[in-house]
C-alpha cells in the first residue's frame, strides 16, 4: 500500500483501489465512535428540548397527527419546497408521538453526520476530530435555529454519499452509492441537489456510462419534487429581489470570505449563534487553516472531487454577494428552471464542510501519531466546540420545546366537520410569535395543521424588502388587501370559504374587524374561525396524478436498486477490468 | 525507517484517544458554561415587546 508523507493511504496503487475496500471499507471502529461523538454532540444541543414537546423556529414547523395533505404530496399545485421530507415525518408521526419524530430526526442529524465523516478518515483520533468538525459547525448552528432540518439531514447523509462515491470509484458496487443518493432524495431537493453534485464530482466524469446512470437514478428519485414542480402550472417564479435577500452575509469580523471559510455566514442574522461575532471567529478560523494546512493533502489525494465539490459550493454560497456573481446568479436563479434552488447560497456549503471535517480529522491523526504533537492533536480536535461555544444548550437557549394548546387541535376539529371549503390563514402574514412557544419567530404553523387547503400569504417579509412568494392567488389576495378591499369579498373571490384567525398578532384586531357579524363556528383565546358564506371563486383542483407519477416512479427505481439480484449491473468497473488487464 | 504511525504503539494511541474524547467532553462542558452565561446575558436584552410589531422573517 503506498502512502503519502502524512502517512494516510492515498488512493492510488494500494490494495483498496483494487478491492473497493482499504480504510473506507475497513470502517470498523470509526463509524461507531464518531456515531458516539455525534450523539454526544446532539445531546449538548438538543438537550434543553428532548422530551418537552415539539420545536418550533423559523421555517421547522411540526404539529400533532399531521394531516398527509395536498401540500405535502405536491398534488395541490404549491412549490414542492417540502416534498417528499414532511410527508416521510408525517407517515413516522403516525406511529410516534411527533415530538419523538422531530427530535429522532434532529438527533439522527448528529449522529449521522458524525459517523459518515469519521468514517472517511483513518484512525480513531482522526475518525473524533472528524467527527465533531462536521457535527459541530456554525453551518448547524445556524440551519438548525433557522429551521431548516430537511437541509440538515442531507448534511448529514452528504459523508455516506461521498463513502458510497469513493469506494464506487474504486470498483466497489454502486447500490450503496444509489441508496445513499436516495436517502439524499428523501430530505429533499436542496440536500438531493448536493449530494448528487457532490457525488458525481467524487466518482468523475468516466466511465461516462457510470456517471449517467448515477445522473439518471438521481434524477428518477428525485421525481416527488420534480414531476410537482414542472407540472406546476406557471412553473416555479422566483423575485429576483430574493438573490440579494438570501445572499450570504458576513456574521463574524471576519468578513464575508472569513464567514464562509468557517461554515458561517447565513443570511438571516437573527439565527447566528451567539459568539460569532466576537473573538471566537477567530479562533474558527485558525481551526480550519489548521486543519487544512496539515490535513488537506490527503483529502485531495484520495478525493480531488470532493475538494472541488467543496471549492464549488464556497464559490456558490459566496456568489450572491460578490457583485458580478450576482447578476449570473440572478439570471440562472430568474430564468432556468430550478435555478431557485441556488438562492440562499450559504446553505450549499455542505461540502466545504465535509472537506474541512475530513482535513481537521487527517490533521489530528498526523499530530496524534508523534507523542510530541499529541497534546497539539487533542487541542485541534476540540477546536470546533471552543470557538462555537453558542451551539450548545438549544444553539445558546433559542431552541424551545412547546405543546399546542388544546385550542389548536379544537380549532382542527372545528374546521374537519365544517362542510368542504378553503380555509384563509389569518392574519394576512407568513410569520407568527406564538407567546406559547416563547415567542419566537415561526412560520404560521395554521396551514400544516389543518386537514384543508389553506391559502396563506407565502411572500417572506424581511425588514428592508419583501420576497414575492409564488402562489398567484395569495398575491391577489395581497394586492387586494393593499388596495383596500374588503376582506370578505377578497378572500371569497380568491375561493375561500372559511377563515382562520390567529388572535394576538400584529393585524389581527384589524382583521377581526373586517370579519365582524360573519358566523363562528369556533372562538377560543388565541383563535377564531369564521364562515364566509355566499358563491366563492374557484380553486385549483389536487392533481393526483403528480404524486402517482412522482412518488411511484422514485419508489419503482428505488425497489429495482435494492431488489436487483445481479451484482454486476451494478458494480463499477476496476481500471484493470476496463482497460481489460 | 519506521513510518510515525509504526513507532506510535497500540498503547499510545489509546492514550491519544482517551485524552482527545477526554478534552472532548472538557471541552463540551466548556461550552455549555459559556453558552448559558451568553444565554442569560443575552436573555436580558431580548425581551419581548409588548407591543408585537410586523413580524418579519429576520427577527430574533
């Protein structure tokens, strides 16, 4: 086996490439520890919430007995944002309470990612410092507080994706590969988007027949949020306003370059954890020019891929804010379908991540190996937690665990024995502070939680702009309300038959105002539900078919991949059996 | 010539290990100190208004 200078295998010429085993195959030991190092991790996270109930921040909104609706099968005609990730939580809420499933998923984000990074490095002191470098980012921190979990868990599956992709690359079988890719599916099109990237960029362009056939499978798994969003009728706008309001931002004194080299730099700065804006910024950074000056070598030497795919998403988070970069970026984002996907470009940074993970991981083992430097090694592995020390205990106490109070699932029931009709989300806004769940910002949890179609505002108000939304019947109803109209007419014309109003929020007394004399059907402290009678307008019908079409198509290929008894349509071919050796 | 990961023995890198997750845990514990003395410090200073203005996506 041939070794680099820094004493790691090196990809090339050794028994590995030849068996698609060598330290990524001989894994055992390092998976379960850095599963060991993750949980630990999650638990200082998620400990002040385990047990007490859902969390709800920013766009992670759970509710009790979730509804399978329209929305989230991606048969109602919305931006398949949450397809296929809510209804997989959905169908495990049946069987778990649903505060189990969110905090499963939340933990299994440490856990998973933890153990998928450790596995990619030799030895256990690199597989720990590994470990907690991937687990413990500001990339976490800031996803986790903004809400976004579905990203987070193709964070995590992202390390197993590139394991699959390398030992593939190496002659191994690709069935790992196309399931881990599926796994990436499941949480959703951003994490698919990366993974796939990333693996394609792992496994290179030859032979091409291996990296089509990834292409196609991914795609084919991918067709829950795909067949919805091109089906969709007027496809999928995007407000360009949006590219500068999701741009990456500086959240540390380090700049915008320095907020990114360290897994920062979310464009929200009402979710940076607390203490990257200080010192501690610094002390990131000197962790990850550490780690990649002594362990960058052999990352690039068993995966230049994954290094490009890391550089890439650094230049794509960055893009947005890089004048230049920002009119291309606007341009794909406007015009080519699914360019959306790139707004919001810090939250690609995943395999920069993951480079920078593996790289500390490399660098501890190198130190670990000479007892000199040893003490050196422990300091570098823990470097991740010393300069983000905001992300433990609830990211710093910003994540809070609540129940829904009764009237909420009293106001459910309310609305399930009301004669069919569209239920409106009121007040006319997209946030809530619910004083029950501390307060928070949080998406109007209304919509997920009732077994209706619910017109909501979807535009995303910031406080310089507002960020159109894509549902043209909820901009109607926005230009109407701007214009004056009587609410009523409004929301009749738009096809709705009741409305739901969430009492204590900024408009809500305007908008009981305007509802005033219609009949309740449901009152409580936080919530009024009122009928809209006379002729309503019509709504757009479910379309069945796109779920038949997209979730039976990624479940057929799915099935096929894991039923396939034939190994060698699956396996990639060594560079001796290609060459024919 | 040995390589480094030759001369470092079986026991040595238990040592290593047990230190690294020793200073791991240290470490944690560290930074769930400092993060509730930022909680509570922070605490203070966000309270919620009484008055509930727009609310927007960037808000804490």
């Amino acid at each position: 086996m041939s070794r680099d200078p820094l004493g790691a295998a090196t990809g090339r010429g050794r028994v590995g490439a030849a068996t698609g085993r060598g330290w990524l195959g001989a894994a055992a030991g390092r998976g379960p520890l850095g599963a060991a190092v993750g949980l630990v991790a999650g638990l200082l996270v998620l400990a002040p919430v385990l047990g007490r109930g859902v969390v709800l921040s920013y766009d992670m909104v759970f509710v009790p007995d979730p509804p399978i609706t329209g929305s989230v099968l991606g048969t109602d005609g919305s931006v398949p944002r949450a397809v296929p990730t809510e209804l997989l939580a959905d169908l495990l809420a049946r069987v778990l309470p649903v505060a189990a499933v969110q905090q499963g998923l939340l933990l299994a984000v440490f856990v998973l990612a933890g153990a998928g990074a450790a596995r990619l490095v030799p030895g256990l002191p690199a597989a720990a410092a590994a470990a907690l470098a991937y687990a413990w980012t500001p990339y976490v921190a800031e996803r986790l507080l903004i809400g976004h979990w579905p990203f987070l868990l193709g964070y995590a599956v992202l390390p197993w994706v590139v394991g699959a992709a390398l030992a593939a690359r190496r002659g191994g079988s690709l069935r790992p590969l196309l399931l881990w890719l599926a796994a990436a599916a499941a949480a959703g099109s951003t994490s698919a988007l990366i993974a796939t990237a990333t693996a394609l960029c792992v496994i290179g362009l030859r032979p091409a027949s291996r990296f089509a056939g990834v292409l196609g499978f991914a795609a084919a798994v991918n067709l829950p949020w795909i067949v919805p969003a091109l089906a969709r009728p007027g496809g999928v706008p995007a407000d360009p306003a949006g590219v500068a309001a999701f741009a990456a931002r500086s959240d540390t004194p380090l700049g915008l370059a320095g907020s990114l080299l360290t897994l920062g730099g979310v464009w929200n700065p009402a979710t940076v954890p607390y203490g990257r804006d200080s010192a501690l910024a610094t002390v990131a950074l000197v962790a990850v020019l550490a780690a990649l000056v002594l362990g960058l070598r052999p990352v690039l030497a068993d995966s230049p891929g994954l290094v490009a795919a890391g550089a890439g998403s650094l230049l794509l988070a960055a893009a947005g804010a890089v004048p230049g970069l920002d009119a291309v970026l606007r341009a794909v984002v406007v015009h080519v379908p699914g360019g959306g996907l790139l707004r919001d470009g810090q939250k690609l940074l995943a395999p920069a991540a993951l480079v920078v993970a593996l790289a500390a991981g490399h660098a501890v083992g190198r130190l670990a190996r000479a007892p000199r430097t040893a003490p050196w090694a422990v300091l570098l592995a823990v470097l991740p937690v010393l300069a983000l020390p905001g992300l433990a205990w609830g990211v710093g106490g910003r994540l809070a665990a609540a129940h829904y109070p009764a009237d909420w699932l009293e106001l459910r029931a309310a609305v399930a024995q009301a004669p069919p009709g569209e239920v409106a989300a009121l007040p006319w806004g997209t946030y809530r502070r619910l004083d029950w769940a501390g307060d928070r910002v949080v998406l109007d949890p209304l919509p997920r939680l009732l077994d209706r179609r619910t017109l909501a505002d979807d535009a995303l108000p910031l406080s310089r702009v507002t960020v159109r939304g894509e549902d043209p019947r909820a901009a109607r109803v926005s230009a109407g309300l701007a214009a004056g109209e009587r609410l009523p007419d409004l929301l009749r014309s738009a096809g709705v038959r009741y409305a739901a109003v969430h009492r204590g929020q900024p408009g809500s007394a305007a908008t009981e105002r305007a509802l005033a004399g219609l009949p309740v059907l449901f009152s409580s402290r936080d919530l009024l539900l009122v009928e809209l009678p006379g002729p309503t307008g019509p709504t757009p019908g479910d379309r069945p078919w796109v779920a038949v079409l997209g979730l039976g198509g990624a479940v057929l290929c799915l099935g096929a991949v894991i039923v396939r008894r034939r190994p060698g349509l699956l396996r990639s071919r060594t560079p001796d059996e290609r060459t024919g050796a | 010539m040995l390589s480094d990961d030759r001369r470092t023995g079986a026991s040595d890198r238990g040592q290593i290990l047990i230190s690294t997750l020793v200073a791991a845990v240290v470490g944690g514990l560290l930074a769930l100190g400092a993060s509730l003395v930022l909680v509570s410090s922070a605490s203070n200073t966000n309270a919620p208004p009484v008055n509930k203005p727009l609310i927007t996506y960037d808000q804490k």
